[in-house]
C-alpha cells in the first residue's frame, strides 16, 4: 500500500480503474448471450476494445497521431457517415489528451510555443480563419459551417503531428506506410459498399475509398517509405515496392501514375537533392516496370472498368486533346471559372462551390441528378479554394504551400525522413491538379511532419548533408 501511495494519481486511477472493469466485465460477459445472441461476446470484445483505445489515447496522447496514421487508407472503412467517423472520434479523443498533456508537461508547452512561432503555422492557421470567415457571405450557411468544421478538424491534425518529437514522427509515419501496404490486400477481403467506385466500376479502392484519391495515398505511402523510412532497410522497402505499384495499378487512376513516374523527376531539379534521390530512381523505375509486367501478364483483369482495361486507360494520357481522358473534368473547371469571374474577390463560400456550378456545369448538374442531392467538386484544389473563397483565400493557400516548401527543402537536403515527406508533397501537388484535396487529411499530416522536423532540427542545428534517419 506505501508504493501504491507513492504513485502518482493518474496511475492510481488506472489501477482501480482496471480493477473495476475487470468486475463490470466478469458480470456482463455471462449475460452477453441474452444482449446480442451469439454475437454478444464479439460484441463486447469489440467494445472493450474501443475503451481500452480511449484510454490509453488519454493518458498517452502520442498514442493518437500513430493511430490516426495507420488509420489513413481506411478512413472509408470507418466512416459511418457524414458525421460518424472513426477518425474523428480519434481525433477528438487526441486533441482531448493533447490539451492534458499541454497543462503538465512544460517541455511540450515550450514546443507547442515554439510551434506557433513557425511561419507555416501562421499561414495554415490564416488560411482557416479566412474559411471560417466565409461562412458570413455564404449563401448556404449550413453547408459553410460543415466544411469549416472539416479545415478546423485538419488544422488541429497539423498541429498534433508538428509537435511530435522525431522518433515519435518515424513510428507514426512507419504506421501510415505499413497500413497502406496492409489496404491493398484487404480491399479484396472488405466488403464492398453499394454505389462505390469498385462496386460500379471495378476500379480498386478498399471499403469504397476513391480509387484516384487512394492511389495517390499509395503513392505518398510508397515515396515516404522508399525515400524516407526505409532507405536503410532496402530489402523491406523492395518488397513493398511491388504492393503499392499493384495498388496503384488497380486503381485505373491516370493522377496515381503520373503522380509515382514525375515525382522523382521533379525532385531532381530541387537544389542538392539529386545526390540524394538520383541513385535510387532507376532501380524504382526498373522494379516498377518490371511489377507493372507481371501484373498486366498474370492478372490482365485487374483495373478492367467497364470492359476498359487498365492499360488502355492509361495510355490515354497520350491523347491529352481527348475529354475521354480529362473525364468530364473540362466541363467541372469551366463552371469553376464562371464562378470565380461571378465572385472573383470573396468566393461563395467554403462548400458551397456545387450549389452555384449547377448552372454553369453539365457534369455538376449530372452528378447532382443521379445522387438525388446537389453534389459535387471543382476536381481541382486551386480551382476550388479561389472558387469557393475567391482571390483573397487562394493567395493565402499559395502562401502555405510557398511556406511549406521553404521549410521543407533544407531539412530534405540533409534527412531520409525529410526527402520523403518531401516527395509526398509533391504528389499532393499532383492530387490537386485534378482532385479536391485543399481538405485532405494526408496533406496536414504532411505539413504536420514538416513541422516536426523543423522544430527538431532547429534545437540541434541544422540537418548535415547525407544524414540518414530512416526508419529504426
């Protein structure tokens, strides 16, 4: 009882707090036949589960952005709609323990100090302040109120994984990388919701994610592991190489390609990142290649939409002058410009670009008919943003890209873990070409990790050239 006493409190309520389940268990497993049939215990198990999760997020707040990364490839899969998600109960219960931690541990309130002092901070934080201010001139408030919400929630994901120390980053990062390896194979063991793309199409995408979104999730998934956190472990990043390229394949998508043979081209031209990626981009390209051989001559069905093959799609990016490859995607921007040249200076308002591209876009109009409701997007982050909060909000988008990629580049030069959060940037650019993704979650995770790793290295010094800090 005297080293009982000697604990501190919050370990003592998790003693008697295990004690006391232990006995609320113990009472309802022999009843848990009569609740839900031959499920019950399954049931419970999964419920016990859940509380154990909660709990030890409270007491341990880093256990939270782990989570949430390895979370990531299946936030279809747990979202149960469009307020019910797992994710956002996870994050609700780590910016919960966050706020704890912040009013305990002064070491964490002097970084989460140091943070708001980053200028990347200062700019995400101006941008949804600005989306939160257009909820005041949107004609659809409601609507306005759901998508500053969305910005709100990404913001504080931002800033959860910007305070995480460097090793802390590595596992959650790791987590991202091995779930995304681990979605591939259970998009065939999942069920497959109605109305989704791979139930419709065929087009790959596990419980009914986006085939282009998740492809370039994949993309990212694969550049951080093969340039980031496993440029030590060739073995292991080879042997997921051919994982993702199959996920990405499957897909059909045309951005998730683009996305995974430029990105690396692009790096090259970044200053003193050639030495770094250059010796690495042609055995990618060749065990690509190669991967992308066996699955076109093994399992030619693969990525088949509607009796369109993958190969066939994609050789489709050799006709750029055809719509078939934009799929209708002209029409979408073209009533994006019209709404910009109609609220050039303010926008409509955050989310409410669908409601006034009705009439401007047959596509938008189609999509809206065949879901019964008013849907759809500008496919098109700076479309989007300058659209939906005019010339003022995409000024303040540009400038947290132009933020981030000035706080990235130095710390990619010197880092594995920095070059590959780099490249995985760079494929979000790719996403934003033809996808919303200015809400994204893996885009804040991103700049979370930037960061982390500036506030990392600017304790230390700056990073030196060729270190390695992969994945250990």
């Amino acid at each position: 009882m005297s080293a009982l006493a000697g604990r501190s409190v919050r370990y003592r309520l998790v003693y008697g707090g295990s004690l006391l389940l232990a006995v609320v268990v113990g009472a309802i497993v022999a009843y848990s036949d009569r609740f839900g049939g031959d499920n019950g215990p399954y049931m419970l198990l999964g419920v016990l589960v859940v509380i154990a999760v909660a709990v030890a997020i409270v007491l341990q707040w880093r256990l939270g952005p782990l989570l949430l990364g390895a979370s990531l490839p299946f936030e279809a899969t747990v979202t149960l709609g469009p307020l019910a998600s797992g994710i956002k109960a996870l994050a609700i219960l780590t910016f919960f323990s966050l706020a704890l931690a912040l009013l305990t541990d002064r070491k964490l309130f002097k970084r989460f100090v140091r943070l708001w002092q980053q200028p990347l901070t200062l700019a995400v934080l101006a941008f949804m302040l600005w989306v939160s201010a257009s909820v005041l001139w949107a004609s659809y408030k409601g609507v306005a109120l759901g998508a500053t919400a969305t910005f709100v929630g990404v913001f504080g994901l931002m800033v959860v994984f910007g305070l995480l120390e460097r090793r802390y980053l590595v596992l959650a990062l790791a987590a991202f990388v091995f779930s995304a390896a681990l979605s591939v194979p259970a998009g065939y063991i999942l069920p497959v919701p109605e109305g989704s793309d791979m139930a419709v199409s065929g087009r790959f995408g596990p419980g009914g994610a986006g085939p282009n979104s998740y492809a370039c999730l994949l993309a990212i998934a694969f550049f951080v592991a093969y340039f980031g956190l496993l440029r030590r472990h060739r073995m292991i990043a080879y042997l997921l190489a051919p994982v993702f390229f199959y996920g990405i394949f499957a897909t059909a998508s045309r951005t998730g390609l683009v996305a995974l043979v430029v990105t690396p081209m692009l790096a090259l031209f970044a200053p003193r990142l050639a030495n770094r990626v250059g010796w690495r981009i042609l055995p990618m390209y060749a065990l690509g290649a190669a991967a992308l051989a066996v699955i076109i001559l093994v399992v030619p069905w693969v990525g088949t939409t509607r009796g369109e093959s993958a190969a066939q799609r994609y050789m489709t990016l050799t006709q750029p002058e055809s719509a078939q490859t934009w799929s209708g995607r002209w029409s979408i921007w073209q009533g994006a410009l019209d709404v910009i040249s109609s609220h050039p200076i303010l926008g409509v308002g955050a989310g409410n670009f669908a409601e006034f591209a009705m009439q401007d876009s047959a596509k938008v109009a189609a999509h809206s008919a065949a879901k019964g409701q008013v849907a759809g997007v500008a496919h098109n982050m700076f479309l989007g943003v300058a659209s939906q909060l005019g010339i003022v909000g995409l000024i303040l988008f540009l400038g947290m890209l132009f933020f981030v990629f000035k706080t990235v580049v130095p710390i990619a030069q010197g880092t594995d873990v920095g070059t590959g959060v780099f490249l995985g940037l760079i494929v979000c650019m790719f996403a934003g070409m033809t996808l919303t993704w200015e809400k994204y979650e893996i885009v804040y995770v991103l700049f979370g990790s930037v960061l982390a790793l500036q506030l990392h290295y600017s304790a230390r010094g700056a990073p030196s050239p060729g270190k390695h800090e992969g994945f250990y």
